[in-house]
C-alpha cells in the first residue's frame, strides 16, 4: 500500500475515551484520515450512541455507523484498576487519548495527565467538556446545548418573535470536536520540535464563543447587543431566502456591488442598482425590508428552475434549500463524490457524507461503518499488549472487558 492510500494520519494511534458525541466526532476527524482510532466502552452496554438516531424499521441506531466510522472497538471497565492497567499498557504506543468525562475523572481513576504523561512523555490529551478543565464552572455537567446558548449562538439563532432557536444539529459538541481536532494535530506538531506532548483543553462554551465574529468586541467597544435576525444578516442585504412562483425557496446573496448590478439587470431593474437606497452597500443595508420586498416581488413571478437558471449564468450567488433528498440527487454532489455508498452488516448498503477536507496526496477514506461492540477486543489485547488465553479469559470472567 502506497503512502497516498494508507492516509495523512496513518502513524498516529489515539485511545478514545469520550462518549456521545463531542469526544467521539474529534476521533471520527482524525480516524477519517487514517489514525488508527481504538475506541474504549463499557463492557456490555458501550456508547449511549449506539442507540440514539434509531429509525424504522431497522430499530437500531443510524447515528452511529457514522460517528464510529473507521474505528475499532474494545470493552474495557475503568473504573477499576484492572481495567486502569490496560488503559496504561496501551498509553506507551498511543500518541493521543482523547477523552470528554467531567473534569477530575481520570484523575479519579488514577489516570490524569500527570500519571499517565510519565508512561508516555510524549502522549497528547485531549480534554472536551462543558466548561473546561480549570475555573469555577470546570465540574458541571455541560452538554452542547449550554454551551450553545453560554457561548452566544443561541441568543442570536432564530425569529425575533420567539425565543431563542437551536440548530437542527448539535452544533456545540461539533464545534468543540473541531476545536479539539486542530488542537490535537497542532500538539502532535509541536511535538516534533520539543518530544514532548501536552494537553489540549476544549471547552464547548468557548469553541461556541470562538464562532460568534466580532460580537464581544462590538458591545465593549460600541455597546452593540446583536439579537436574532430571523433569515438575513442586519444591513447585509440583499441576502436572504425569496419565494418562487412554484412554491419553492431560494437563497440570493447578491450584497456585493456589482454583484447587485447584475441581479437588478435579471430583474429587468437596471436602475435599481444607481438608486440612493440601493447603490452601496451602506444603504442597501438601510433599506434591507424594502428590498427584499422587491426582489421577492420578482422572483415569485418566475419558476425555481428558472431563477436558479439566470443567477447562475450571471455569476450571482445563489442555492437552493437542501434536505437530504436533494443532496443524494444532486449532480455536483455526485461528481465530487461528496455522498458515499458504504456496506453495513446489518442495513446492506447505505449513505453518508464523505470525508472533508480533501487532501491531494493522501486524501482521507472511509474504510467501515462503526464497529461493533468489543469488535476489536482480540487485535488490541493480544496483538498490541501481548495477553494470552489465561489473561483474557479472567478478564472476561472478571467483567473487565
């Protein structure tokens, strides 16, 4: 197998410890490029995500064949000190553990970074919680949804005349997943020049709050709240969702200059984009309503087919409101492979997204779905630490893996 086929990551081993999703979306980026990713479960029940996302009529979880993709599994219990060991043992090979307990759980365990940075100098932590590692509000409970709505995201999500929305998505755990990824991969840099390791603290509030643009500096400095806005940008116009003559929706961003020239020409407005309300970006953003009104007023004399159409042949920005059905069919989808079919033992051959980014030399691929549980049981204990029969064995009995 050539270097381009094995994967960017291919020499990086990583321990997964989390659970659900903030944890378990960090290693699913590093697994997609090629680390070797041992994910570590309760024996018997594993990770709450083999049961959630279930639909019919397959009863089983649809979630987790993605987030678990390219990984192995094994049952370890480790909240006992035989389970510990193996953790332990493991360590002196691995480069990152990630792990996403309340803060003071490991080290509960007896497995903090101060001991098991002296197994391994050069391992990588990563720590994703709620709130973070230090600080008054380091052991709470901090699912994604807080730190969504501590981070800001919520406050300024959804229709003004409501309470504050979610994402249909748990954008939180996401976003610290990410936060965490880069973090591990910047250590694992650095570690090239100093031979040590360290850890990586991704706190779900922050990586939220390290989204929100110039929101903080906008309120110290010009004692501006941002507030939910509903489908547009404030004075960022035009760029919004307009309705079709067929009952359809489409999103125009047209707020650059002579984007917006264009747009009025389609229209058959030219001059609409030397109007005072409309010629700069300024006051398009003054008079936002007013012309969205007007653009709406056009586009739902036309079919979706047809606006599509024009605004793509006039270089305007311009797309379509996607649910899944739409990206399966789609032909750019298709043509950049961006959907994959995939065999899974139970459902036969099923879709997902694909790996992002794409890398031109040895890009990432997805080699399963998630495993099952303890799947890998036999390759890490007596492959990679060398049990034998009598030592598996009285860990089985022992319910320690």
């Amino acid at each position: 197998m050539s270097s381009k086929e094995k994967g960017a990551l291919s020499d990086i081993r990583v321990i997964e410890m989390g659970q659900l999703l903030a944890g378990p979306f960090c290693g699913q980026l590093l697994g997609d490029f090629g680390a070797e990713v041992i994910k570590v479960e309760p024996p018997e029940v594993g990770d709450p995500m083999r049961q959630w996302g279930r639909e019919k009529p397959h009863g089983k979880s649809l979630w987790w064949p993605v987030v678990a993709r390219n990984k192995k599994s094994i049952t370890v219990n480790l909240r006992v000190e035989e389970g510990q060991n193996i953790i332990k043992e493991l360590v002196k090979s691995t480069d990152i553990l990630i792990e996403n307990f309340r803060p003071g759980t490991l080290e509960r365990w007896n497995m903090g970074y101060d001991v098991l940075s002296k197994i391994n100098p050069r391992l990588v932590m990563v720590r994703v919680s709620g709130f973070g590692q230090t600080g008054p509000y380091s052991k709470r409970a901090g699912f994604g949804a807080i730190g969504e709505a501590m981070g800001g995201l919520r406050y300024v999500s959804g229709d003004p005349r409501t309470p504050p929305s979610r994402m249909g998505i748990s954008i939180g755990d996401q976003l610290a997943a990410m936060h965490a990824c880069m973090g591990a991969l910047m250590a694992i840099h650095a570690r090239e020049r100093t031979g040590k390791g360290q850890v990586v603290d991704s706190a779900i509030y922050e990586s939220v709050l390290n989204m929100m643009e110039s929101l903080i500096t906008e309120h110290d400095v010009a004692g501006y709240t941002r507030e939910r806005t509903g489908t547009i940008i404030p004075n960022v116009a035009p760029s919004n969702i307009f309705q079709t003559k067929d009952d359809q929706m489409i999103l125009i961003a047209a707020n650059q200059d002579r984007v917006f020239s264009r747009l009025c020409d389609i229209m058959g407005r030219p001059e609409l984009a030397s109007d005072d309300r409309y010629n700069s970006h300024s006051s398009r953003g003054e008079n936002q309503s007013e012309l969205d009104d007007l653009i709406n007023d056009w586009t739902k004399t036309k079919n979706l087919d047809e606006i599509e159409q024009l605004c793509n042949d006039n270089g305007i920005p311009a797309g379509l409101i996607y649910k899944a059905k739409d990206m399966i069919k789609d032909p750019h989808f298709k043509a950049r492979n961006t959907i994959i079919d995939i065999e899974h033992p139970d459902f036969g051959i099923i879709k997902m997204q694909n790996v992002a980014p794409r890398l031109s030399y040895n890009p990432g691929q997805i080699h399963h779905v998630g495993p099952r549980l303890g799947e890998h049981n036999d390759y890490v204990l007596r492959q990679l630490l060398k049990k034998n029969e009598k030592d598996l064995e009285s860990l089985k009995k022992e319910g320690i893996i």
